[in-house]
C-alpha cells in the first residue's frame, strides 16, 4: 500500500470515523492497470500513477468517494445495466454528498444539481433516456429537442456536463465494480449493518457529517421488489372460496351437500400509463411487461390500457383471451391523474382493480373510487407526493 494511501486513511479514522470505519473494511491493492481508483464492495484498487497527480486533500476525497459507493450498495445493485452509464449515475448522486461532508474531489468531477437527492438507480433512468434522445437527433430527429420531462437539455461544462457523456472520457474520482464474489446477498447485508454501525459511532462521538443520517437511513431500508406487490395486488382479487352453488359431486352419492371451490370470474383490470414524459422509456417497457403477465395469470374479463397525461391520450381493450399486444405510449403534455376515473365512471365501469403508473407529481380526485387502486411510483416513495387514496409502491426499474 502507498504510504500515502495509509496516510489518509489514518487522517479518516481520526477526523472522519464514519468514513474511517468503512475504509478498514477494504483490501488495498495497487493496480497500475486501472485508470484512477476503483472499488467492488472488496477491495479498492488504485493507480499509483494517478495518485501522484493529486493531492493529499483530493485523495482523502477520492478514498472518501469510492467507501460511499460501496456504503450505497452500488457495487451490489448494477445488475445489467450499462458499465459506463452506471458509474456516471454512481457518481452524480454521491459527489454531492461527499462535498457536503467537507472533502474536496479532483476537478473535473461529475456534479449536476438536477441529480442532487436522486438514487443511483433515478439518475441512470434520466442519463439513458437522454442519451436515446441524442441518438434520434443524430438519426434526423430535430436538433434542440426538448428532455423528456419538457426541459432544454444542459450545455456542456466542467461540473455540469451533458446527461450522455463520452464514455471514452476518463473517470476523475475512480469506478465501481459489481462485487465479485458468489455471496452478494450476504455481503450487501454485511455492509448495511456495517454502515449502520459506523453512522452510529460516528455520532456518538459528535462527528457525523451533516446530510450523511439521511443517506444512511435509505442506505438500509429493505429493498422491495414491487412486480411482486403488483402482482399480489392483482391476484387478492381472485381469491378462490367455497360455495353451496356448485356442491362438490364427490360427495353427492354418499348424500352429502357440500361446498366445492370456486373461483369467481375476474372483472376488468385497468392499467394506466402516465404518459406526461416524466416517465421513461425503460420504466414503459418494463411496466408494459408486467401488465402482460398479470393479464396472463389473473385472466380478467377485460384488459383495459389507458395513457394519460393531462387527459387521456389512447385507449387500449383486450377481451379475456385476446392477443395484448401494446401500442407505444401515447401523449407528452401535463400531468393530471382525474380523467382515467372520471372516464371510468361516465361509461359506467367498475373495474376489479386499477394500477395506475406515474411519479406522483400531478391532481388527484377529489373523492377515491370504490375499486381498488395501485399508485406505482417511479419517486422514492420517501420523496413522493402522497396519494390521498389506494396504496403505493416504489417502482426501481
């Protein structure tokens, strides 16, 4: 190890503990191979070359930065997601972070204030669909389109660049690896508790950085996963039950009259799609997915698909066994969320259920329906606007 490296990792344990605890958890390992600093939930790597170009300041930062990755669980939670793309959305929500709890990082970094309180997992939804969005102006789309969520993309600058950086450029502060090893699940959890335990000393002693209890309290919340919910949402419709109507012919002979299993025909089930832009196109296509399936297991009367944004832009109906075969996502206005209920009951339908996808930001009915509602939120449920009616998931696509 570097003795710098030991340095500044002595300079954590004394001034900073929180980061300090974290640090002695790592293997250190020079790897002259790499292009700055890299960590994997393991080990963090280093290239000596790259270290003698900062700071003893910036390699604090740096070292600082790469325990973050790992204390958010980004080692742990990539999955298949782009490499690249990954490592920028990594950084774009920890740097703030860091430089909030007093350490200086390499210039130039990744920092957008647009990305500030965002997870890992919202800022890559925005840095793809950007980059699709750059893609179909060099296709011939039409040059100063405007983002998805209605805003002008940012110019290129030093801490601000575009949501679609070169991938070639190099990493100022290091990247983050997936954990190598076969036990993930374990090692998550291990780091979690870690995490936990090192907020806690640290604020003991009186030296928690300002902002870092927020993170760490999302740090450990349980992770959900919310195809599940939906589907147990759609399925407690369907629940089987014993009726005297259709007495079970087992028994008849014998000259009993009892109950069989029956399971009743399910009603209509309606989706519906916040197609306002503040939805991604990923998040579309998973969530158009899922409908499918819960069409294919629950088998209800009818499927019916709504988009809306301020109003409701297209609508879809399938009968039960009908093909679904879903048209692309239909609107780009404001957001409001009354006229899917208010269409709903005008043609006089009293749905089984309605799961309704969107970020939250919009007017809700003044009365809740008397079906069951889903509000599937692509925002941190912690962030969130509250639904006055129904319940919610947090969507992590």
């Amino acid at each position: 190890m570097d003795p710098r490296i030991s340095k500044q990792r002595s300079a954590l344990v004394l001034d900073q503990p929180f980061f300090g605890a974290l640090a002695l958890r790592l293997k250190v390992l020079e790897d002259p191979a790499c292009r700055t600093f890299w960590v994997d939930g393991e080990t963090l790597g280093y290239n000596p070359a790259f270290l003698q170009t900062v700071n003893d300041l910036e390699c604090r930062g740096v070292l600082a930065h790469e325990i973050l990755h790992v204390a958010n669980g980004h080692c742990f939670r990539q999955g298949s997601r782009d490499a690249d793309r990954w490592n920028d959305a990594c950084d774009y929500a920890i740097n703030p972070i860091v430089k909030q709890a007093g350490f200086v990082l390499p210039v130039p970094h990744l920092d957008d204030v647009r990305f500030h309180g965002k997870s890992a997992e919202e800022i890559y939804a925005v840095l793809t669909q950007e980059a699709r969005q750059k893609e179909k102006e060099k296709s011939g789309g039409e040059p100063g389109a405007q983002t998805p969520g209605g805003q002008q993309a940012p110019a290129n600058g030093v801490n601000t660049p575009s949501a679609a950086p070169d991938p070639a450029a190099p990493s100022s502060c290091g990247e983050v690896r997936p954990f190598p090893g076969l036990d993930k699940s374990v090692k998550e959890v291990e780091w979690k508790v870690a995490t936990l335990q090192a907020a806690k000393a640290a604020k003991m002693r009186g030296k928690l950085p300002g902002g870092m209890e927020s993170m760490v309290e999302t740090t450990a919340e349980p992770s959900v996963d919310w195809r599940a919910i939906l589907m147990r949402f759609a399925q407690q419709v369907t629940s089987d039950d014993y009726s005297f109507a259709m007495p079970n012919r087992r028994y008849l002979h014998l000259g009993f009259y009892l109950p069989s299993l029956h399971s009743p025909a399910v009603g209509d089930a309606v989706f519906v799609r916040d197609s306002s832009g503040s939805v991604f196109d990923e998040t579309q296509a998973q969530f158009a997915a899922e409908i499918i399936q819960v069409a294919e297991v629950v088998r209800p009367a009818r499927l019916i698909v709504m988009d809306c944004d301020s109003r409701v832009t297209q609508v879809q109906a399938f009968e039960r066994g009908d093909p679904v075969e879903l048209a692309p996502v239909k609107g780009g206005g404001g957001t409001a969320f009354t006229d899917p209920f208010r269409r709903l009951e005008g043609e006089g339908i009293n749905p089984a259920f309605l799961v309704y996808l969107t970020d939250m930001d919009g007017g809700f009915p003044e009365a809740p329906p008397s079906y069951p509602v889903l509000w599937a939120s692509t925002t941190p449920l912690r962030r969130a606007r509250q639904a006055p009616f129904g319940e919610m998931v947090e969507v992590i696509i």
